[in-house]
C-alpha cells in the first residue's frame, strides 16, 4: 500500500513537471546537487559532535553526573535508573537509544522504568545535535537562549513522562 503510494506520488510529480514544462531531471539534479553541498557544510558539525559524545562516554562523565542528580531524581521519584538515559539524550540520540536498550535488557520494556525510558526518549530532543547542526549550517555562533530554553522542554517532557506513566499505566 505504501510502495503504491510512494509510486503516485513520483508519477505524479512528473506529469505535473512534464504539463508545466518543467525540467524534472535537471530538477532533480541539481536538488541532489544541493543536498550534496548541505552534507560537506554540516559534516565538520557532525565530526566534532560525535568526538564529544564520545569524550563524554568514555571519560565517565555520565556517572559523575548521575551521582550529582541522583538526590534531583529522587526528590521528582523519577527512577535514577533513567538518569544516563536523560543525561545522554541532549547530546547524541543514537547513544541514548544504547542506553535505551540496556534499560529494557536490565527491567523489560514493560516495567516501570522501561516505560517510563520509552516516554522519556520520545518526549524530548538531541539539543546540542539539533543546534551545532542547524545553527551550525546558518552560520549562527551566538545560540543566545536556545540551548536553555531546550533543557526546559527536555525536563518538562521527563516530568511529562513521569505524570503520563503514573496516569496511564
């Protein structure tokens, strides 16, 4: 069913590129062409986000942390067992989804504390991915309140999360 839509959607550009006179190939071309300058653009943001995150990993940066908001955890009764999970996430999601995993390997994706993982990895954002990547791009080096403003919504989504699980399940 998808595969057939996905087939009139392309069927359908090109009919209308073809009734409109419009160069579909050369379009298509120079989009591809675009996109391929975008990619070398972002790409030194991207190389030096994954060094940190992986700084960051391996230094034991992460357990110094969860010590430090383990009494912030306990007093909002969120399970500290989700505190690597909340601390990694605003930096790489690909290494929160790890953690992720290893969460529901250690208490089920069932559990308390995997359902709560599970809501608090789809309420909230990779922060500094999202903006070394798109501020990056523009050319922005002053995030002003951004960053900021984006831990706010990250520990609104973890109370979110918090309230939703105790509610619904």
């Amino acid at each position: 069913m998808v595969n057939n839509i996905i087939l009139f959607m392309i069927a359908g550009i090109i009919i209308y590129g073809i009734y409109t006179g419009i160069d579909v190939y050369g379009a298509f071309v120079d989009g591809a062409k675009e996109g391929l300058q975008t990619t070398v653009r972002i790409f030194p943001y991207m190389i030096a986000l994954m060094v940190g995150v992986t700084i960051f990993r391996t230094s034991g940066a992460i357990e110094l942390l969860s010590k430090v908001f383990a009494p912030l955890f306990t007093l909002l009764r969120l399970p500290k067992e989700t505190l690597p999970l909340a601390i990694l996430k605003p930096f790489s999601g690909g290494a929160s989804i790890g953690i992720l995993a290893d969460i529901y390997a250690a208490y089920g994706t069932d559990s308390y504390i995997g359902l709560i993982a599970s809501v608090m990895m789809g309420s909230s954002e990779t922060i500094f991915y999202t903006v070394a990547l798109y501020f990056g791009y523009v050319g922005i080096k002053n995030t002003r309140y951004t960053v900021m403003c984006a831990f706010i919504a990250q520990f609104a989504g973890m109370m979110g999360a918090l309230i939703a699980v105790n509610l619904l399940f």
